[in-house]
C-alpha cells in the first residue's frame, strides 16, 4: 500500500499547501481520503487500470472544495464516493447546476455508499467508519488491505470512537488543526498531544499528522513544533507534507 498527501492543509490553502487530500494506491484499486484541494493533483498517480474509492469524512468545504474538478479525471474503471449517513443528499445539491457540473455528467460512472458503520468488503480491501467529535456531524474510515490496517481520523477532538476505530492500525492519518495545547469544545480538533495520545491508546504503529489549519500553522517550521510535541507523547509520529508518499 502507497500513501500520497496530495493536500495537507486544514481550512485553506498557503504556500504550505492545498487542503485535505491523501491518496491510496493498493495492488487492485485507487483510495482517496476527503476531497479537499489537494485533489487537483490526483492525475499524477490516478491510472485507468484499477477503480477508484472516494471517502469523505463530512461536508466542511475544505473537505469536498476538490470535487468541482471531478471532470479533470478519467476513471473508465469507475469512481464509488462513501459518505456518511444523510450527507449525500447535500451533496448532490452542492455538486450541481449553478455551482458545478453534476455528478451525472462525468464522462465515467460514480456510484455512491452512505454509511452507518458496517463494514463493507470490496475490490480487494474492507472499508467501516465511525462518528468522530465535530462541529457538524463526521466520520473517519477504517481500510484494511493486503495484511494492513490505515485508520483516517480527520476532523475530531480525542474521542473514545476515534481509538476504536484506529485500534492497532499499522498506519494512524490524524488531523492537527490546533496547536500544542490548543482546545475548544464547541467546534473540536485534535491538536499535537492529543492526537499522540489517540494513536497511543489505540496502539497504532505509526502516525502522521495532517489537515493543519492554515491559519494556525502558516510555515512547515510550526509543523515542525508540532511534531516535537506530538513525539514526547507517541515518538512515532511524522507530520504529513504536500507531495509526500510513505509505503506501508
Ligand atoms: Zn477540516
Ligand atoms: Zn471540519
């Protein structure tokens, strides 16, 4: 499994990057976690041999802004978008006429799956979500394929759900809008420790930080920070950088 950070950022764009987008390649099909910015750059890694999996956490825009430029891609093998429970029927409102063009008029087929946590086996890896801690209503996925376990936890404060779901991932993808030592209840992110200690309660082999708010986090340096801080609690730990491709 290769993973490759097309967008790093949370809330918008900065000369550190685009907003959240990480793709997935496995041996049978093409993963794409959120849709943010970042997804203009998914053509140079996208082939047309295999499908194409799109899983978006939630609606925030900084998470689906990339979905305007759907019709950039070929996918003959197919594009299947996995959302949550009831988000689908806004999507359909916001990808269409006068905003973009519909999903009906992509030269390739998309399929859509909402889902409501049960897990889903298909071309070659199983796929469940699990509600995260959000301003508005968010999942994050758990994938496993090819002897490997990846947990996406993206927008959440720390959350008993969170560490269910990334329960000994071999890989840990957690947001990192806030600073070190940066909280807020009413609209809930993870922040440098707090996302360590998720991947340590869950006992996840590796995380990666990413989805750092643009506005907190303007230079890779701040990054940086964050990873010091992140690393005193869980020393496995890597912040995520635009481009960037790990093997797991
Ligand atoms: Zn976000
Ligand atoms: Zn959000």
């Amino acid at each position: 499994m290769k993973v490759v950070f097309l967008g790093t950022n949370g809330w918008y764009d900065s000369p550190t990057g685009n907003t959240v987008c990480i793709l997935v390649e496995t041996a049978r099909a093409f993963m794409l976690l959120d849709a943010g910015s970042g997804l203009h750059k998914a053509d140079r890694y996208l082939k047309a041999d295999k499908p194409v999996h799109l899983f978006l956490s939630h609606l925030h825009l900084d998470h689906i802004i990339g979905l305007h430029l759907l019709n950039k891609f070929d996918m003959p093998e197919g594009l299947t978008i996995h959302c949550q429970n009831g988000d689908l029927e806004h999507l359909k409102a916001v990808i269409a006429p006068p905003y973009s063009m519909p999903f009906s008029a992509l030269s390739y087929p998309v399929d859509f799956i909402e889902h409501d946590g049960a897990t889903l086996d298909t071309d070659g890896f199983t796929v469940r979500s699990a509600p995260m801690r959000h301003s508005v209503p968010t999942i994050g996925f758990r994938i496993e394929t090819e002897g490997k376990t990846l947990a996406y936890c993206p927008d959440t404060g720390y959350c008993d759900s969170a560490v269910e779901l990334s329960k000994d991932a071999d890989l840990l993808i957690a947001e990192c809008a806030f600073r070190p030592g940066e909280e807020d209840e009413r609209w809930p992110h993870l922040n440098p420790e707090s996302a360590a200690r998720l991947a340590h309660d869950a006992g996840a082999k590796k995380l990666v930080l990413v989805h750092f708010d643009a506005y907190r986090y303007p230079d890779l340096e701040m990054r940086r920070r964050a990873e010091s801080a992140s690393k005193r609690v869980f020393t496995e730990t890597s912040i995520a950088i635009d481009n960037q491709a790990y093997a797991i």
